[in-house]
C-alpha cells in the first residue's frame, strides 16, 4: 500500500471511530476507491488493511465483502483482491435511477424545504464555483457530492437516502477525472453552465416550481451522460488505456495510462 494511500486513511479513520470497526473499514476502503485514492486495478490485501487499522483480519474481510457486493472490488484469479474498473453499463444504470430519485427528492423538497436548507444548497453552490475558479477539482467534486446529497437528504425519506448510497459511479468518475489533466474537451464555461444550473434549480425550488425544477434537474443530468459518452468516445480514439468496462471497453499499452477527464456536476 502505497504512502498516499496510508495518509488518507488515517485521516478518515477519525471520521468513523463511532461506528462498529467492519463498518468504519468499509466507509473508508468505499471513500478511497471513490475519490480515487485506490485507482482501477490496484490490489488490496487483508493484511495491509488490518495493520493499517490496528485490527485482526475478520472485519476487514467482512468489509471488504461488502465492497465487493457493491461492484468496487473484484476477485481475480492468481492475482487476489482488486479495485473494479468503471463499468459502463452500470453507469447508464445508474443514471436512469438518479433521475428518477433525484427528481422524486425536488418534487418533496418543494413541499417543505426552509430557507436554512436552501441556504445550505447556495454554500455548496458557492464552494463549486470559488473551487471551479481557483482550478481545484477534487474540491470541485466534493462541493458537487454536497449539494446532491443535500437534495437528497430533503426528501425526508430514509429509504430514499439509504438507497442514494449506492449512487456512487458517478462520484468516482468525477474524482478520477480530477486527478488527471491530460486530456481536456470542454473549457471552465462548460463547468460554470453546469453550476449555474443548481442556481436554477434552487430559484425553482424557492419558488416551490415543481415542474422547472424538475425540468432544470433533468436536463442537467442528461447534459452530463451526454458529455460523458462523448468522452469515451473520443478516448477511444486515442492511444491511450482507460480504466472503464462495458460495451465500449478497450485496452491500449499500459505505459499510456489516463483517467477521466470528467467532472459529473
């Protein structure tokens, strides 16, 4: 396990010291592989993890079957426990779904939001575009991850919430493509239009329009995948190697190795 990885999980152990220990591995191992500290590919061994959480090897093995339930991580043969590549398929999945439940989450925030929580939802705004003009990405990527979650959490739906913790593709392609620059097909107005649309979409919901805010959020949403397919397409083109599995997987020279250069905002 590499030095980077060490860091960010000590910083996160803290985080998740109330919760069982299989539980606190799991959130941490989850939120490495999200924000791309472990990259497609990358092997994880028990014993690594339990030294680095000062435990024995059973929680950590019953987290990290967890996480392969949730198609983060893979089994292969001869070579052990490893970090999935992004699935294609699963991705267009799950936007379908975030569709509907991010949709569903607007129709009930439009009933009873406050002027606190959308107050919230400009803060996180406003730390996208302060991220967005200082070119810091992976904060970028943070502040988005707030301001969807918090339209989630206004449903006042549990199982909604619980259910939107699975929606993580999305997420780790946008943190895969923060940390790399290489290749770049949409300028910093491309990102402003996409924030500027959570203006729009708070405007909507201010003004209790179920229908503009629905209409804002879908468009948004469709915006992005519409980006992203592009993307792979065009990547696809080059010589390069990308970490992603489905109906357009490829494989290129290993020694000309990108990610994403995709923010899902």
């Amino acid at each position: 396990m590499e030095t980077n990885h060490y860091q960010y999980i000590t910083e996160q152990i803290e985080h998740y010291s109330s919760k069982p220990l299989r539980e606190a591995i799991f959130f941490v191992i989850k939120n490495a592989i999200i924000e791309g500290i472990f990259l497609p590919g990358d092997r994880l061994t028990e014993d690594d993890i339990a030294q680095q959480f000062n435990c024995s090897r059973t929680p950590v093995r019953e987290a990290l079957r967890k996480l392969e339930q949730e198609n983060l991580l893979q089994v292969k043969p001869g070579i052990g426990m490893v970090i999935s590549n992004v699935d294609i398929e699963l991705l267009q999945q799950e936007l379908e779904i975030r569709k509907m439940l991010e949709n569903y989450s607007i129709q009930k925030a439009c009933e009873g939001i406050t002027e606190e929580e959308l107050k919230k939802l400009e803060w996180a705004t406003d730390k996208l575009q302060q991220a967005i003009n200082s070119n810091d990405r992976i904060a970028a990527s943070r502040a988005n991850i707030e301001f969807h979650r918090l339209l989630y959490s206004y449903s006042r739906n549990t199982f909604l919430q619980k259910t939107t913790d699975s929606l993580w593709l999305s997420f780790r392609i946008s943190f895969l493509s923060a940390r790399n620059e290489d290749v770049t097909m949409v300028d910093k107005s491309w990102y402003e239009e996409r924030n500027n649309e959570h203006l729009q979409l708070i405007h909507a919901i201010r003004d209790k329009d179920v229908e503009k805010a629905i209409k804002v959020n879908t468009i948004h949403i469709q915006k992005n995948y519409d980006y992203y397919l592009d993307y792979i397409k065009h990547v696809s083109q080059s010589n390069y190697q990308v970490y992603f599995s489905g109906y357009l997987h490829f494989s290129l020279p290993p020694d000309r190795t990108i990610f994403y250069n995709l923010w899902l905002l």
